[in-house]
C-alpha cells in the first residue's frame, strides 16, 4: 500500500508565488508489505516521548475482498464509525457523501457522534439511521477497541440537545441583512473611490469587503438553515472562494483539531513552523520566520482563490454535487472584480485581504495544543486546542467576523454566529462544571497576536528534533488512512476477530 505525502498538494502556490523558496517535491513513502509502522506518542507532542512500533499487516477479508499483505491492489475496504453508539457500515456510501470521501476514513473504528452532530442538519443526522449497521460480530470487536466516551462528551450531548430545543440555530435575517449590506457598501464606496483618483482608499475597502465576504461565505457553508443554503456560494461570488474546495479542506480541520500530520491549518511549513521539525524536514527560512511572517500571511487569499479555482474545475470534471454553481459563482465574482476594479486596486486588495485574514485565523488555534495522535475526546480535544480572542471595540467585533469565538464555533460549527456572545458564559460554565485541561480559554486580541508571534520565534530559536512529527503525512495517527480507497483500522479489527 503506498502513502503519499501531501506536502506538493497542501501549498504549490505558495512555491510559485514566493520565488525565494525552491518548490515543494512530493515525497512518496511505501509501507512495508509485511509491517506497517505505527507511532505510539502522548495526545500533546513530546519530542522524547516518540516511540515506533510495528504491526504485522495480516491478510483479511473484507467484504468479498482478501486485503493481502503481499499486494498491491486496492479492494474495496470497510468504513465503520460509531454515533450516538451504534456502529454504522458506511463501507458503500462514502464516495456519496456530500462533503468528500477524503477525510471520512480518518474515523474508521472511532466516534464520530460529535462530528456527525456538528456538520449536519436535523435531516441529516435522522437520516444516519437509515444506514446500514455494522455486522454483530465485527461491531463487537470494533467497540471493544474504541475509546469509551467520556463524561465530558456524555455532558456536551446533552448541552447539545437543550441548545436544540431552545432554537440556537435560528438565523436572525435582519442581522444577516445588516451584515451583507456592510459588505456590499464596502465594494461600492471601494468601486467610486477606485474610479474617483482615490486608489489607496479602494483598495483597503475592497480589501476589508474580501475579508469579511469570507467570513460570511465561511458562515453560510458551515449552516444548515434554509437561509444558508440559498447564500451557500456567497463566498464564491463575493470572494472566489469555493464551498466544494472549503469544505474539503475545512471540515477535516474541525474534525482532526491540531492533529499533526492530519490538520491541513497547521501544515503551513516550510513556509511557517509551527513545532521544531525534524532535521530532514527543516528548512533554512525557519530561523528568520518570526521576521518575514507577514510575507506568507499576505499571499493567505492568494492561495485560496488559486486553489478554488483548480477545484471549481475537477469537481466539475468529477460531477461533483454542486459543482456547476460552485464554476458559475466563480467565473461571476471575477467578471464582476475585473470589470468594475483595475488591477492597481484589487491585486494589492487580495495580499491585503490576505494579511488581514491570516492575522485573525491563525493565532486562535496555533498557540494551543499540538496533538500527535488521534484525539478520542473531541470536545476536550477542542478545548484544549483553541484559544478566543477578546475584541476591544466594535470595529474589531466585526473585523474577526465570529472568529473570536472560536471555541463556540469548533463545537457548535453550524450554529449562527451572532448567537456565539450569548453562548460564551455557557461553555465557561461547562468548563468548570466539567473540569476540562486548561478550562475556557481567551485572551485579547493583541495579547493572542503577540502569543502567536513569540510561537514562530521560539521555534526559530529551536533546533531540530530528530523524530519530530510531519506536518503532512502522519502514517502513524492510529487507525487514520491517506489513500481512502484502503482502511487499516478496519483491517486490524478483522484481524483481531479471525484471530
């Protein structure tokens, strides 16, 4: 079985765009026929506390399929996940889910109850019981080897379900108005001031409207409103940003928090470290990172668009769902820019925006906790890696666009944003009542920009550490999978259970 390490997919652009740095190469690793390397590391990465181990690969049936460890071939293997405590085989019906089959795979054999709950409408979560069941015999063995659920994920579900019942997710339409005529105001006073001599001030907001269509855009993709639904390529017309290509990269995101390895968000090496690599994957810019940071931060939309383009295109090529209208919103945002923006306005717009965007996505998240392994606990795992940022006046209330609160949003994603002020006291409270590692945590908004800065220099300051984890390509997240079409953890539960 080969495994394909990521890094040329995660940030080409980037090679491009930054001239200074050589391009990424693929690096390709085989597994082993016989054994497959497994880490066995702490939930917080310690880099002496790496330690390999080796799994004989056995042959097992699958299905119809024999996974041989002598071949090379790619049968069709079993997905089966845990909600609510039922096991569900979701072996025939991940290349139909809607969102991508590419991340799914990472929770075969695992709870996925809060994942499920957190990324799918009221219809959607009753139609998973219309899903075929695990097998008896198998669902056996894979409860014997998954993590039992905690206290603190028992309490969230029921905090979940009272936030339900008292109608959380209804959308207020007179502020989602008030919301998109600031953004549309910001394009058409940006559009005279371009087109009145005024260069500079059409750029910042053109700018400042990039910024917060994303966040916008990012809200509307994440809901599961009818509101939502109708605005779900917003981001797209407004921004460039494709839904299909967001939610392929953003749910595994907020499915595999801080995962190393795993989380595309934290993969922003070599460009920014966020640990100290390991000496193979070092890289010379890392020790002035802390000075030219702003660099990469600025080309942040850049990449974006240049991904949500390439996406619009093979989705379309794949017959994706919804991909026609993702191509069509595309192919109008930039008609719209080009016709009514010059180039001396929305290219410096984009670097602009993109600084702008970085500022506010990156230090919420990068400041936390670094796991190396698969985190069973998801609302822990939350919590302990992510931080909110306090804003000081209105302005900034609105220039972070509901990413201040982070932590509201990664355990209640589809949840309205303007609901999130109201649901901060609560989960400080669930906090506490809970004893969760670390508690409710937030800071000020310049006080986490700081803490974000020191972050890149410390590992700039940092040596390499040999056994460090990758960034891209962590074959040793138990149970996780790079090539969807083979499972593992699937395999190693038959195993158990021929055994």
């Amino acid at each position: 079985m080969k495994i394909i390490a990521n890094s040329k997919k995660t940030m080409p652009a980037a090679a491009a765009a930054l001239a200074m740095l050589p391009a990424i190469s693929t690096d390709a690793f085989v597994m082993p026929g016989r054994k497959a390397a497994v880490a066995s590391v702490t939930s917080s990465f310690s880099p002496t506390s790496l330690v390999a181990s080796t799994l004989e690969t056995p042959n097992v049936v699958v299905g119809d399929n024999e996974l041989s460890k002598d071949s090379n071939s790619k049968p069709r293997t079993s997905l089966d996940v845990r909600i609510h405590g039922e096991w569900y085989d979701l072996t025939g019906w991940r290349k139909a889910h809607p969102a991508g089959e590419h991340w799914i795979d990472w929770y075969d054999g695992r709870d996925a109850t809060e994942v499920m709950d957190g990324f799918h409408s009221e219809k959607g979560r009753k139609m998973v019981k219309r899903l075929p069941k695990t097998k008896p015999d198998v669902r056996d063995v894979l409860e014997a080897n998954a993590t039992p659920d905690s206290d603190t994920q028992i309490a969230f579900r029921k905090l979940r379900d009272q936030l339900e019942k008292d109608g959380w997710w209804k959308r207020d339409l007179k502020h989602e108005s008030k919301l998109l005529g600031i953004w549309g105001s910001l394009v058409a006073f940006g559009a005279v001031a371009a087109r009145t001599g005024h260069p500079v001030i059409g750029t910042v907001l053109l700018a400042l409207s990039m910024t917060a269509a994303g966040w916008l855009g990012h809200d509307y993709i994440h809901g599961v409103d009818p509101f939502s639904d109708k605005l779900r390529n917003f981001a797209a017309m407004a921004a460039g940003l494709l839904p299909v290509w967001w939610s392929d990269k953003h749910n595994k995101h907020h499915a595999l928090t801080n995962e190393q390895g795993v989380d595309e968000d934290i993969a922003t090496d070599p460009f920014l470290f966020q640990w100290a690599p390991s000496p193979e994957n070092d890289h010379p810019l890392r020790k002035i990172q802390h000075l030219i940071f702003y660099i990469p931060f600025s080309f942040l939309f850049a990449l974006w668009r240049i991904d949500s383009v390439k996406v619009a295109i093979s989705s379309v090529r794949q017959k994706r769902a919804g991909s026609k209208p993702g191509l069509y919103s595309i192919l109008f945002h930039y008609t719209w820019l080009f016709a009514i923006f010059p180039i001396k306005v929305w290219l410096p717009a984009i670097f602009m925006s993109g600084l702008l965007s970085a500022l506010i996505v990156t230090p919420t998240h990068q400041s936390e906790e670094m796991f190396s392994e698969y985190q069973p606990d998801w609302v822990t795992a939350q919590f302990q890696s992510t931080r909110n940022a306090v804003a000081t006046n209105p302005f900034s209330e609105w220039l972070w666009g509901g990413m201040q609160y982070q932590l509201e949003h990664h355990l209640f994603p589809s949840m309205p944003r303007m609901n999130y002020p109201k649901l901060r006291p609560i989960l400080q409270k669930f906090a506490k009542d809970n004893n969760v590692p670390g508690g409710y945590r937030e800071s000020g908004e310049f006080e986490i920009l700081k803490m974000n800065w020191d972050l890149y220099r410390r590992v700039a300051k940092a040596d390499p550490v040999p056994g460090a984890p990758s960034s891209r390509g962590t074959i040793g997240q138990q149970g996780g999978i790079l090539d969807s079409d083979n499972s593992p953890a699937a395999a190693l539960a038959r195993a158990s259970q021929i055994a």
